[in-house]
C-alpha cells in the first residue's frame, strides 16, 4: 500500500521548479518549503531531493551557487535559469491534465 507521502513519478521535478520560482534557496530550504506548503503531507528525502536538484542543473533549468545560509554554513544556492520558468509552465499543465484524469476515475 502506497504512503500519502509518495509522489506520482516526475512530480518533484514541478515541485522544485515551483519552490524554486518563489525565490532562490538552497537545497534544504527548498525541502522545508515544500513540507511546509503541503501541510507537512510531502517529505521530500535527501535522497530523492539532491539527485533532481543535480538533475534539474544538468538540464539547464536551474543553477547553482556557492552561499552562506542563515546559521553561517556554506550552502549552494538554486535559482531558475531563464529556461526554468517555461519548463515550469509545461510541468503545470502536465500535472493539471494528469490529476484530472486521476480525479475522474476516482470519483467515477
């Protein structure tokens, strides 16, 4: 039986491209934002977290930078690069038409 904590394959991907157009954060902050928006239901591992952040990079949709965060540790910092945005835009309404569909069949 699935866990309510389990994402549909490539949802992290448009959950951290959405966390990361609010504003540019580092890798734990992104995981503490999205925990938080969700109501504490999504709890994103540092497993599942740091290879799609590396993924997302390698792509081009995002980038990275050397900071410090706000207990003075050295901490990469993620933005959207220009592509980012757009990617985001496709990401959305793939989720859009994908949870609609889910939604029918379950109240069918």
């Amino acid at each position: 039986m699935s866990k309510p904590t389990d994402l549909v394959q490539g949802t992290l991907d448009l959950l951290i491209l959405k966390t990361l157009a609010l504003q540019p954060m580092h890798g734990w902050a992104v995981a503490q934002r999205i925990q938080h928006l969700s109501k504490e239901v999504l709890q994103i591992q540092q497993g599942s977290l740091y290879p799609a952040l590396h993924r997302l990079e390698q792509q081009g949709l995002i980038q990275a930078e050397w900071g410090e965060s706000d207990n003075n540790r050295r901490a990469k910092y993620y933005s959207l690069t220009k592509s980012g945005p757009r990617q985001l835009g496709r990401e959305s309404i793939n989720w859009e038409r994908l949870s609609s569909a889910i939604s029918a069949i379950v109240r069918a």
